[in-house]
C-alpha cells in the first residue's frame, strides 16, 4: 500500500511538471515592432534684443530666461531671488574670460541684484555660477546682436 502511495505522489508530480511547461506545440513567432522616437522640439524663435534684459535667480536656484538676446552695447542684470548666495561668472571656469563684461555682476547675496558692464561686440557669451561652475539650472547664454 505504501508503495502504491509513493507511485501515485511520483505520477502526481509528473503530471504537474508536464502542465506547468505547457504544451509542446512550437509558439507562434512575433515581429518585433520598430519603436517611434520621441521628436525633439524645435527651439522656439529667440526674444527680440533689448538695450537691458534681466535675468533672475529664482527660489529654485535656477536662472529664468536661460537665454537672453541684447543690442550691442547693451546690459545684463541679474536679480538674485534665491536664499543662498550666487557668484555669476562668465565661462570658461575658473578663467572666467569669455565675456570679461558679465564679471562686474560677481557676487550677489539674497535679494540683491547687479548689472553687467556694456556688451560692445556682437557675439554669444556664456556664464555660470563661479562656486557650482556643474550646476546647470545656474548656466545661460547671452546673446548679443
């Protein structure tokens, strides 16, 4: 009797084995379905330039607008709305030698705002926060016309 216990336990088992590897039928094959890329937007049309464009240093600690666009000989002030100290630098770090010009603005404490000297010669300046030179919300482009 134990043994016919133990036999009916083994074909149990079998028969377990067998329906959870399913049948032997051979599957359907699929076609893999080419994935759409998202489409990169294009860059909206840039802000007409000013004589002044102000940029500011939100609470969030990044700068609004990124990108600015000014008349030749004009200026840049930065406003400083976030709780911590910004040193505003034109790129290359440490350098800082691109735009000598947004340099004047430096170090500006909470709730301060400076002006850039005059930005004579038609070209794209770059800057960024001198002590978090990797930080990418405190990076912009100015561009003059």
């Amino acid at each position: 009797m134990r043994q016919s216990i133990w036999i009916g336990v083994g074909v149990a088992a079998i028969v377990a084995t067998a329906a959870a590897c399913g049948s032997s039928a051979p599957a359907t094959p699929t076609t893999p379905t080419a994935s759409t890329p998202t489409p990169t937007p294009a860059p909206g049309p840039l802000p007409a330039p000013v004589e002044l464009a102000t940029i500011t240093i939100g609470a969030n600690g990044q700068v609004s607008p990124s990108t600015v666009v000014v008349t030749r000989g004009g200026r840049v002030t930065m406003v400083n709305n976030d709780s911590r100290s910004h040193d505003m630098a034109s790129d290359p770090h440490p350098e800082h030698s691109t735009c000598t010009e947004l340099n004047q603005i430096g170090f500006l404490t909470s709730g301060q705002s400076r002006t850039s000297g005059n930005l004579n010669t038609a070209r794209t300046c770059t800057y960024h926060d001198h002590n978090l030179p990797d930080a990418a919300g405190l990076k912009g482009t100015i561009i003059i016309q």
